[in-house]
C-alpha cells in the first residue's frame, strides 16, 4: 500500500475534516506550485484552495459553489471533473474523486488524474467533427448553386440565345418586334433569377439596413415563391447589431422557414424578433405535421444540426419544440446586452 500511495502517477492528497492536508505523495507534490505546496506541509486550512480553480457541474464548467472540500453531499463527489492550477502546465483538466477512508476521524483522500491528452484527443475529435460538417454543407450549398444556374440561369440565357439567332430570320419589323420583347421577358426573367441568387447567398439589406429590413425582404420573396403567408413581428425599433450577430439571426430563421415550407405542409407561419430581458429572441412558429420529440425529422438534420451550430457561435441556443399535429417552434435566443447594440 506505501509503494502504491508512493509510486502512484496520480496525484494523492489525504485531508482532515477542516480541510487541513496531512499527507500527499510525491505525484501531488510534482504539480503543486512551490508557495502552494509549502502552505499545504505547514497545515494551512484549505491552502489546496490556493491551487484549485474549480470543478465542473451539471450547469458550469467551472465552479467553486458547493465546494467538494465543504460539501453537505460528499456522494456527488465520488467522481468528478476539476481544474489546478499546476507548477509546469498551467492549469489543468484532473478526473477526481474525493471520499472519507476514516469516517471517525474525518480523514478523506482526494485522488487525481491528468486529463490533458484525453481533452486534446477530444478536441481533436471535435475539431474533425466540425470540419466535414463544414465540408459537407458547403458541398450541399454548391450542389444547390449549381442546380439553380444550371435550371433557371442557364436555360433562360440559352432561351435568350435562340430568340435573338431567330431574329435574323425574319423579315416583319412587326414580327421582329414581337420577337424582340419576348427576348427582353426572358432577360428579365434571367435578372430576376440572378437577383434572387445572390440574395440567397448574402442579401445586402442585411448588411444594409440590419435584420428587420432583411426579414421583411425575405418574407416578400417567400410569399411570391411559395404563395405562403408570413405573419411577422419585430419590436428591435431597427436596431443594429454586431456582423455575426445579425448573420446567425438571418440564417437560422432562413432555414427554419424553409424547413417548414418543406416539411410542415404550412399555407402560414408566424416569425417574432425581439429583444427581452438582454436576449436578442427569434421564434419561428408553424401549425403543420410537426414531428415526435427525439425523433430524427425529416430530411437530414443538418439544418437543425447547422442550427445550434450557428447559435453556440454567438454564445445563444436554439430550441425546438414540435408534437404530430400540432406543428413546429423553433426558438433562438442570444444574449446580448447593451454592448451588443451597435447603433
């Protein structure tokens, strides 16, 4: 037992009851920083305070509330996450555990161990996670690109083309006339399309005018396309915001709308913007089929998955609440604040 408490690679620390260390093997003694460590030989009370920068709970990822050390509950600390300060690293991610070996006399271990390369393995992963969803739905945008110029663009251009090579052909200056102004509907038809594409891809009353006027832009193209009625509300008193604040606003409900247009079988959706309590607020709400909570939608569920993507950017979440039947709300809250205001 005193070559395993000695010879451990995890940190081992054995406290009394008021938090007063009374041994610690040399693991523990290797990343404690030298002022920490010599508070802790001399007995201090919670000198390992000096050291900890907090464990990880089911709300935050580091806190001190309910300290392990003084907890009322020491069940909830038989295995949990926590941060140190350490001699060489910085501080450190440590998987602990922390429980009573002498109840009677109130003596408790406290056992540490490194959980730098499991974190960066993690991250890693996390990271590779992310870029081939990045990857795969920017080929999906180009895929849709790709069909837009290639079904309207191109065939309204290659429509053009004949119209004006028959134009040689005729001999009428009514009939050239004619001729001549179905080629300027195809033109026109062509520019419409190439408008509405590069609205899709970045529509400048966004950067222009901010969200209100953006939405309002957007809602008029959908009911022209789709012969669907947006109800929209919007209470921000065009306010501006910050560039990627306003970008993840747009898109989010970009997708939830068409998602519903897609899915929902919807003649109507309601759209709110807001701001309350410091939470820039975006619901999109609709009374189609809905979906069974936990259930995969339809579709991919990529536009849900680019979704909460898109929110945990700006430090917001997206909700979503659907039942069969009853229809489908998606709800995007941000926190914003003074600060977030940019005029």
């Amino acid at each position: 037992m005193l070559k395993m408490f000695t010879n451990s690679t995890e940190a081992i620390f054995f406290f009394d009851r008021e938090g007063k260390i009374l041994s610690l093997n040399p693991a523990a003694e290797k990343i404690i920083d030298a002022t920490v460590l010599e508070q802790l030989q001399k007995g201090a009370e919670l000198a390992i305070c000096r050291a900890c920068r907090g464990y990880t709970s089911s709300t935050e990822i580091q806190t001190c509330i309910n300290c392990y050390l003084s907890s009322t509950q020491p069940e909830d600390f038989s295995s949990f996450q926590v941060f140190l300060e350490t001699k060489d690293k910085g501080v450190v991610p440590y998987a602990a555990t922390f429980h009573s070996i002498d109840p009677e006399n109130g003596i408790r271990v406290f056992m540490l161990r490194d959980l730098s390369v499991q974190f960066k393995t993690q991250k890693q992963l996390h990271q590779n996670t992310m870029m081939k969803h990045v990857i795969e739905a920017q080929e999906n945008e180009r895929k849709r690109i790709s069909r837009e110029l290639h079904d309207s663009v191109a065939q309204e251009l290659l429509s053009a083309v004949i119209e004006l090579r028959a134009l040689k052909y005729m001999k009428g200056g009514q009939e050239i006339l004619e001729k001549t102004e179905d080629t300027k509907v195809t033109l026109t038809r062509l520019l419409d399309d190439i408008r509405n594409l590069s609205v899709e891809l970045r529509p400048a009353a966004l950067d222009d005018f901010g969200l209100e006027a953006a939405f309002r832009s957007h809602f008029k193209r959908i009911e022209e396309s789709y012969g669907i009625t947006v109800e929209f509300k919007a209470d921000i008193h065009k306010k501006r915001y910050g560039n990627e604040i306003e970008t993840v606003f747009y898109r989010v409900c970009q997708e939830a709308v068409l998602n519903s247009i897609k899915y929902a079988f919807v003649e109507e959706l309601k759209v709110s913007l807001f701001k309350k309590d410091d939470f820039l607020q975006l619901i999109v709400k609709d009374h189609g089929v809905g979906f069974k909570q936990g259930e995969n939608p339809r579709g991919t569920g990529l536009g849900l998955y680019g979704m909460k993507e898109r929110a945990d950017l700006v430090g917001g979440r997206v909700d979503i609440f659907s039942e069969p039947g009853k229809g489908t709300t998606v709800h995007l809250l941000v926190p914003i604040g003074k600060a977030g205001e940019t005029r």
